[in-house]
C-alpha cells in the first residue's frame, strides 16, 4: 500500500494527498465539535446555577418582604396610630375619676334609699333642655375643628380637653320611656360626662409639657392587633410596639418575649425618615435558628413618628431552602448576613456555629459588597460553578444587604461532556478506519491495473 512513490503513477499520489486531506478533516471536525459542545455545556451549566441562584434569591426577597408588608400596614392601623402620652397628670386624672364615681354612687345609693327614686322636677326638667341644645352646640365644635384643621391646626384642638359629644346618656331601653331621670342616671351621667373632661385635661398636660412615655389610645385593642400579626404565613415570631427611645410599650411573642432591637440600626432609621429599617440577623440559641429584626415607624396624625413597631422574624426557611436547592448531589446554598456569618446552608452546624465567610470565601465577600456574578472557583481544591447575588440589589432599602451563593461542583456538571468526547472520538475513528480501508482497496485496484 505504501511502496515507493517513485513507481506510483501520478493520479495515486494525488488520490493519497486527498485521502490525508480528508483524514485530517475528520480529526480537526471531531476536536471541534468536542470544543463547541463543552462551551455549550459550560455556558448551560452556569444559566442552570445562575438562574436556580435568581430563584433562591426571589424566594428570600418574596418572604422578607411578606413580613414587611405586614408591619407596614399594622403600623398604618388608627389603634396603633393614635398614640397618647400616660404622665403623672393622666395617673392623677384616673385616681380622681375613680373616687368621683365612687362618691357620686354612694350619694346615689343613699339618696334612693331614704329619698324619692325620680330626680326632682327641676332637675329634669334642664336634664331635657340640655339635651334639646347638645347638637346645637356640637355643631359649633365640628366647625371649629374644620376651621383648625383648613389651618393646619388640628393636631392642636385635638390635644385640648373637649368632649366628643354633649347629650347626656339616654333612658335605658329596658325601663320606660315615658319615666322621670333617676338619680341613677344621675350617677351615669357623672360617669360618663367628667370622664372625658378630666382625660382630656391629663392628656393636654402631658403632651404640653412632654410628661410619661408614650402608649396606645386603647391598649387592650392594640394587644389584640398584635397577636393577630403572628403568624407561620408572614414568619413573625414576636412584634413589639416601643416609644422613640425603645421602651417597649406593647408587645406579643412566641418565643419568650420580644428583645430589644440591638445595635443603633433603628434610631438611625428614624434620623433618615425611612418607612421601613431593616436590621440585624441574630441567632437564638432557644429555638435554635436566626432571627431577622425589622422595625417600622408608627406616624401620628402630625406624620412626624410617635413610636416604633419591632419585630423578629424566623429565619429557619432558609436552611429548607438550603436543602431543596439541588442541581447534583454536591450542590450548596449559602446565605449569610451583612457580616459575612451563615443564617442559611444545608449542613446546620454552620449556622449554629455562626461560622463567617466574609474574609475566606470570594464569592460571598464579593456578593456582599453588592456585586452579582457567575464564574467557575476552586474551593479547598475543588472547582465549583459559582453564582452569587446580592438579596438587596433588587429589593431596595426594604432589603438587608445579605449575600446568596449557589456552589455545584464542576465534575459533577461535566459528566455528560466526558461521554459527548467518548462518542465522538469512536465516530472518528471509525471514519478514519473505514477511511483508510477505503483507500486501501482503491490503491491495490490501481496496483493490480498496473501490474496487468
């Protein structure tokens, strides 16, 4: 097949030359296709862990902002809103009511003992004129508000002591209508017509000279408000409404009783006038997970804030999102906090044991300077298709700057790549053989002619 060329008629080198062509054609095609389909699989790899990175990060943004969304709106409820100082005037107001209505209940008690039950006649008689004017007057008042308040007044003429009705308590429907006021009435009358006064009159001295810490208008409805606002749909474990120097006022827990917000995250919050502060993540030892603590100002009728609803949010979502975010066996989810310590990863001691990556992992330093990416790292001697993505980049300053890494080893996402080479190197060789057996057959046809 191979003997001197010198003998050869000119047509079989010629034949030989395109035989060697073509053989070479088949390598240089089957090395590239080997090349482009690893690029393909290369670029495929990383949009899988790019875009299972992408959907971990909108399931945290999605959660977190769940949570805020419901501070947000308990903290715009008029129960929550209407917040009033509780000083030493509004303590001296609540004992002189009470011994008021004591005294005038005696009196009453007494008097029906050893008197006539019926008011006399006089007595009910300016019981009923009063009545007659009550709206007259109040009609007055409501347009002195709407004068305040075309003048931006109002906050004003709601701290003074005005009543918020005139008429005098009406005839219980269980008795007669047609009967005369008992002194009964009498004592409801005082109940109900020197409440307000002397309330309003604690409540004006308070604010006027900034006396007590502020408290919710109904306490009882605001502690109600709160337990409403635990639940597993929103994450909220405890919530707590506190005064502008963190005292807290109101509050509901799961977990043992709402902390103090730690750090000065909350103050600065407010200093920015910002509609929602998100804080640190802290782990609790007792339930074993991190806490995220958020706040929300709680803005009086002035919009200027009267308090602050805290709440800490269970973290313990993160670490089942860290088991279920799986490309291949070897894949990991990795969520830290602003420090760089891990709230979220499928093995638990780390999160225990607040293990930092700010200063020995790339990816997540980069990610929590705000940068996003995707790229292929050697970790511990391992290579890994990394992405990395920052939870606030889309969540503006409703988001804690928190970094999200997603790490899948690269033998585990190249394992179809070593079987595509495989594969193509036998079809090479199977061309080049059935090649070079072709030619081989040609060149003993034109041997044979030339021998004949």
């Amino acid at each position: 097949m191979f003997s001197s060329e010198t003998a050869k008629p000119r047509s079989l080198q010629l034949f030989q030359g395109i035989i060697v062509i073509v053989a070479l054609l088949i390598v240089w095609l089957a090395w590239d296709y080997i090349r482009e389909d690893g690029s393909k699989r290369d670029e495929a790899a990383r949009r899988q862990v790019a875009l299972t990175a992408d959907l971990a990060a909108r399931d945290i943004r999605t959660a977190l902002s769940g949570a805020a969304d419901s501070l947000q709106l308990l903290a715009r409820l008029p129960e929550l809103r209407n917040m009033r100082r509780h000083g030493p005037a509004a303590e001296l107001a609540g004992n002189t009511h009470s011994a008021l209505l004591t005294f005038v209940s005696d009196l009453a008690f007494y008097s029906e003992m050893y008197h006539s039950s019926a008011i006399p006649e006089p007595l009910a008689t300016l019981w009923s004129f009063w009545n007659t004017v009550a709206p007259s007057w109040e009609y007055h008042l409501a347009a002195m508000r709407r004068w305040f308040y075309d003048r931006g007044l109002f906050p004003y003429i709601e701290a003074l002591p005005i009543p918020e009705t005139l008429e005098l308590p009406k005839t219980p429907p269980a008795r007669a209508v047609s009967r005369k006021p008992t002194w009964g009435d009498l004592t409801a009358f005082y109940a109900e017509c020197l409440e307000q006064p002397l309330i309003g009159t604690s409540l004006f001295l308070d604010s006027t000279f900034g006396w007590g810490a502020m408290i919710p208008a109904d306490p009882q409805e605001s502690g109600r408000l709160l337990a409403a606002t635990l639940n597993d749909r929103d994450l909220i474990r405890s919530v707590a409404l506190r005064g502008l120097d963190g005292k807290e006022v109101a509050g509901v827990s799961e977990i043992g009783g709402p902390a103090m917000p730690s750090g000065g995250w909350w103050r600065r919050g407010l200093r920015q006038n910002r509609p929602f502060f998100p804080g640190p993540a802290v782990f609790d030892e007792g339930m074993g997970r991190p806490l995220w603590q958020a706040g929300v100002p709680v803005r009086g009728a002035a919009r200027e804030p009267e308090g602050l609803l805290t709440a800490q949010i269970d973290l313990g979502f993160l670490g089942d999102l860290a088991a279920r975010a799986k490309l291949t066996p070897g894949s990991m989810l990795i969520v830290t906090d602003e420090d760089g310590v891990v709230i979220g990863h499928p093995r638990t001691s780390l999160v225990v044991n607040q293990v930092s990556l700010r200063h020995t992992h790339q990816a997540v330093s980069a990610a929590l300077d705000g940068e996003e990416g995707e790229s292929e790292l050697r970790i511990a001697g391992v290579s890994y298709v990394a992405a990395w993505r920052s939870i606030r980049q889309d969540g503006g300053n409703r988001m804690p700057g928190w970094a999200l890494v997603f790490l899948t080893p690269a033998s585990e996402m190249t394992s179809d790549w070593f079987r595509t080479m495989l594969l193509s190197v036998l079809l090479a060789s199977g061309a080049l053989g059935a090649l070079f057996y072709t030619s081989g057959l040609v060149e003993s046809a034109f041997e044979e002619d030339i021998e004949a």
